[in-house]
C-alpha cells in the first residue's frame, strides 16, 4: 500500500541550511520486505 504526504524539508551541511522546499510530495510506504 503507497500513502501520499505533503510535507517541508531542508537540508543541513555542517551546520549551515543549503536546500530548503515546501510542499513536497512524497510516497510514504508502510511495508518496504517487497523491495
């Protein structure tokens, strides 16, 4: 079963924020054995 999620992120390198987004889209899996 896939679940769909909105969600905001960013990414952090050495303490410093070098990628923010928002309102991603992402697939949210909840059993992952197939893979």
């Amino acid at each position: 079963k896939l679940y769909m999620g909105i969600g905001d992120a960013t990414m952090e390198v050495d303490g410093k924020i070098i990628y923010e987004a928002t309102d991603l889209k992402v697939g949210l899996f909840t059993d992952t054995s197939g893979f």
